[in-house]
C-alpha cells in the first residue's frame, strides 16, 4: 500500500510540552491580535468539516491558525493558562485569545456536525464557560480521528477490488476508478501517476494485457537510448491522463471492430418431396 501524504508533526490531538511564555506575553499579543483578520480566514462552505473530509480540514485548520501569530499553539494545549489569582489582566487577555481560537474553530464546522461533538453544542441553553480551545480540539479529534481513517480503509478496499470484465464499459471502469481516486486526495491520501496506473492496468480483463504491454513498450524505447534498464514506474511511464485516453480509444476501436452476433435464419423452407407410397 502506497504511503499516505505526510500530516504536519504537530497537528495531533496529543498535548505537547506547555510553552511557558515571559510575563505580558498575552497582553502584548491581544494588543496585535486582528478578530476580523481571523475571521476573514474563514472557510467556504464547501470546505467545512463533514463527515468526510477529516484530514483535509484538519489540516487546513492548523494551517490557518499558525499562519496568525501561531494561534494553533492553543488548540494543541501549548499555552497554558496564567495563574488567574496572581496576574488577572494576562489571564484575561490569554482567555480572550483562546476563545477567537475556539469561536474559529466551531465556526468552521457544518452545522449538522456539531451535534456530534461533545460542547459543540449549547445544551438547555446551558454553555461550558470554562472549555478551553484544547479542550474542542480534543473532542473534535477524537470524534472525527478513527472515523476518517475508517473512510479511508473502505476506499483503498474498494478501489482495490476493482476488476473489469470481458463485457464491461470500460470507460465507467475507468471513470469509478479515478472518482475513487480523488476521494481519496480529498483526504489528503495521494495516489503518484505510476501507482494508480498500476492499479489501472491490473484492473482491466485478461484480454488487455497485450494491449497495455504494448504501451509499456512503446514508452520504454524512448528511454532505452539513455538507460539500459527501463521500468514502467520509474522511465518512461505514461500519466494517467494518457493512459485512460489511450485506453478508452482503444475500447472504442474494439467496439466498432467487433465482430457482430451471427443471426441464425430461422426461416421455414418447405420441399415438395412425393410420399414414397403415393403414385
């Protein structure tokens, strides 16, 4: 199984070391902090957390929040809060920031989402004043975490189950199969050309194997003038975009050279044979 793209270290659910920051670090940053820059951030709605876009939103989240002064530092339970008895002014000014974290967070989830998330949404008008932004991001996580990954196995299985036969349209084989594709880029799973045209070619009936090793060849001897070795995944290979147009022209010229069904005359031809016994 080909190697997912890469998260970011730190956009986990797990707390990492607390960041002690020198004192009027908070009061300084409210002071530079711009609400409406942040909210200006917003996604569109398209993009907003679904039931399956997980890791693509997570990461645009985290993204959008280090990107403004390194505000992702709360969600991740970085940034500790100050001793509220002995510096009120910087504890406010931290609980100020850690809620723009939490409302931008909350605001980016579909709303038909948020029933699922424990605090996310009021209950009898009742809210959790003393939730913190770490506090959502941990149940967002650990609501959404398995579930994505789950998703992403049920696709890989899919696609990796996929295998035309004799009597199938080829181009809605190959159309399903790139749909599948990009479900899975959605979520941040990227399949490289040489992979995903592999699976392609494994797909396909029996009867294509001479076809597509033809292309295998075609596309080697370019290379063989400068590598004495070729190999589809690494010199020469074709893009998917090549492959399925050569495939589906293919399909096509394999239609229309089909050699039709054989009719069978089924007409009654009556013979005027004399009964042996008649005179």
């Amino acid at each position: 199984m080909p190697p997912m793209t890469p998260m970011d270290s730190d956009d986990t659910m797990t707390p990492t070391t607390p960041i002690i920051k020198p004192a009027g670090y908070y009061t300084q940053k409210l002071q530079k902090f711009d609400q409406k820059a942040l909210n200006g951030k917003k996604l569109r709605k398209k993009d907003l957390l679904t039931e399956n876009n997980w890791l693509h939103w997570k990461s645009r989240i985290m993204r959008v929040l280090r990107s403004s002064r390194r505000l992702h530092e709360f969600a991740l339970n970085q940034l500790p809060p100050p001793d509220k008895s002995s510096d009120p002014d910087e504890y406010d000014a931290w609980f100020e920031l850690d809620q723009a974290v939490l409302e931008f967070i909350h605001a980016n989830i579909d709303s038909e989402q948020l029933s699922n998330i424990p605090g996310g949404l009021e209950v009898n008008g009742m809210v959790d004043e003393d939730q913190s932004s770490a506090d959502f991001w941990d149940n967002v996580c650990s609501v959404y975490e398995s579930h994505s990954y789950q998703f992403l196995n049920n696709l890989l299985r899919i696609l990796h189950r996929k295998h035309a036969l004799e009597n199938t349209n080829i181009p809605e084989h190959l159309s399903e199969m790139q749909k599948l594709r990009t479900q899975l880029a959605n979520i941040e799973y990227v399949l490289d050309d040489h992979v995903f045209n592999g699976m392609i070619i494994s797909s396909l009936p029996n009867s294509w194997d001479i076809y597509t090793t033809t292309i295998h060849g075609m596309h080697c001897s370019g290379e063989r003038r400068r590598s004495k070795r070729c190999h589809w995944s690494q010199r020469g290979h074709v893009s998917t975009v090549e492959l399925v147009s050569m495939l589906k022209t293919e399909y096509e010229r394999r239609k229309q050279t089909e050699t039709p069904p054989k009719v069978v005359d089924q007409t009654y031809q009556s013979y005027n044979k004399s009964h042996p016994n008649k005179k």
